[in-house]
C-alpha cells in the first residue's frame, strides 16, 4: 500500500511540475493578456477610467495618451471578441476586486450582442483565474472542470483549442505574441507598427450580418443590465462607437444598424450617458487602419488623443477632481 502511495504521489508530482512548467512557457507567450488578466482579477490597484469592450479596444485606446491628457489613471480591460456578456464578466470582477472608477468607457460591438455569440470568446485565458468565485461559477456552467484543473494544472491543455496548443511550442521557439515594434502598456497591446491598411475596391467588408432584429434582443438586454451595474456601483459611463474603415461598405445591413443605435441611444438616455460615433469620423483615413475594422498603431495614437479630449470635454468634473 505505501509503494501504491507513493506511486501515486509521484506521478501526480510530475504531472502538476509538468503542469506549471506548460503554464510559465504559455504565459510567457502570451505576456500581454496575462498582465490584462492580471490587473482585472489580481490587482486590487485603483484606476479612475476603465476601457472596455472588444479588440477594437484594446487595439485602439491606449491608456498612456488618456492618462497624458487627463491626468487620470486608466486601465484597457478590452478583450479581443468580448460578447457582451464577457464584458459584463470583467465589469463585475473589475467591481469586486477595485474601488469603483470614476468612468467606464463602454465600446460598442454589434457582433457581440448578437445571439448565438460565444460567452466567452477564450476560455482558457480564465483556466489560471479559476480561484475567482465568479469566473469560476462561468466556467463551470460552461463544463470546464475548474477543480480538477487546479489539482492538476496539466489536464486544462486537454481542452486548449489548437491555436492555444501551438503558442506553447512557439514560445519555447523563442516566439512572442508581441512582436518587435508592437506596444503593450496597461493592458493596451497593438502589433501593427508600420502597418496600414490597403482598401481593395473589390473587396467586400461586412461587419453587420443580415440577420433579424429578434436575434439581438437577449445582448440589447444584457447592454442594459451592464449599464445599470455600473450606475449602481457609483461610477459614471460614456459609450463609443470606435472607428472603422467606410461605414457604409462595412456595414451591410444600415436599417438594421440604424435599429440597435436606437435601442442603445434609449438605454444610454436612462442615465444621460453620453454616446459618440468616431464609426462615422472622417478623420480616420485608410493608413489609420490595419483591416477595416481595427487601428494599426498610428491610429490608436489618433483615437486616444480624441478620446481623452471628449472625456475633459464632457466630464471635466471627474477630470478636475
């Protein structure tokens, strides 16, 4: 019996070592949404704004040129393919683990609130959060083993898709997920350095599926809930549409857009938050974007300066606090 025990002890030792050793290589490639994930669910750090929303954020609005203009400290929670509901998520913890901020800035994204959408567009980023009570209660009713996981940190690359597979292999290459001349900073990350978008005439770019009115009702509610969880905590928000490249040719369905604007406009108006469209902003050319939808990092630098003017505009109480 003891043998059997000890055994037993020595294979669950090297599975959890083996396990930790995967866990660092993983971590070290992906650098950038650990310290993102770090500072949502570890980092009890104060910030006066917090940015939220899609890649569209966190490719877009860098906290340095906010804080710069401000003279506040703000934080990207954005998270590339964030459905609504996983922006309700980071809020929620975001509300848990910090005082409140003073302002949340909410970025749009249709796509996100469309039924259907994943809940969460990456779950094994929240396999190494799985202590917090609330990303463990998601992840599982999402049938991830969480429990299991932590006993054996090797067993969570089973469930790892093989793109997450592979950055481990990458990292042991040498591989970074920021490449040179890419910035990271306070949860903002952009690789796009040098990079702008070439318009093909040809092309079709659509970011607005045909679909019904009936199949966005669920998110448009649960855009609702997000804001009233922000009201109560205290805080203040301000929506934004972030910049894309020829609205008109994106977007393949305006009535249906025109539709969900009006519904986030009257969910807005219950708290007199303000709503900007830089969508519709002019001043963002073709060599502002790398695809039609995301900024390279010369437009970031662009959409972040005018963001943080909007905000001293129409918040200068927080501004001057």
């Amino acid at each position: 019996m003891k043998k059997i025990l000890i055994i037993i002890f020595c294979i669950w030792a090297a599975m959890f070592i083996t396990g930790l050793a995967l866990d660092r290589q993983y971590k070290i490639y992906w650098r950038p949404v650990f310290e993102k994930f770090d500072g949502v669910f570890k980092d009890s750090t104060g910030r006066d704004i917090v940015l939220e929303g899609d890649s569209r954020v966190h490719l877009g609005i860098n906290p340095y040129y906010i804080d710069s203009v401000t003279g506040l400290n703000s934080f990207n929670s954005g998270l590339g393919g964030a459905s609504v509901d996983e922006m309700y998520l980071l809020t929620r913890s975001w509300l848990k683990n910090h005082r409140v901020p003073k302002l949340f800035v909410v970025s749009i994204n249709y796509a996100g609130m469309r039924a259907n959408r994943k809940l969460l567009e990456n779950p094994c980023y929240y396999l190494f959060y799985s202590s917090d009570p609330l990303v463990s209660d998601l992840l599982d009713s999402a049938h991830f083993h969480t429990a299991l996981f932590r006993l054996f940190p090797m067993l969570k690359y089973t469930v790892f898709d093989e793109y997450n597979k592979v950055s481990i292999i990458r990292s042991l290459k040498g591989d970074r997920f920021l490449l040179p001349g890419g910035i990271s900073y306070k949860g903002f990350f952009n690789n796009a350095a040098g990079t702008s978008f070439r318009d093909d005439p040809n092309a079709s770019y659509i970011d607005t599926p045909n679909t019904t009115r009936a199949s966005f009702e669920t998110g448009l509610n649960k855009f609702g809930q997000l804001l009233e969880m922000i009201h109560s905590s205290g805080s203040r928000c301000f929506i934004v549409y972030p910049p894309c490249y020829n609205y008109k040719r994106i977007h393949n369905n305006i009535p249906l857009c025109d539709y969900l604007d009006e519904k986030i406009a009257g969910f807005a108006g219950n708290y007199n938050d303000p709503v900007i469209h830089y969508d519709t902003d002019s001043s963002f050319t073709p060599g502002c974007f790398q695809d039609p939808w995301h900024l390279n990092i010369f437009g970031s630098v662009i959409y972040s300066k005018k963001m943080s003017e909007d905000i001293k505009r129409i918040f200068p109480d927080i501004v001057q606090k």
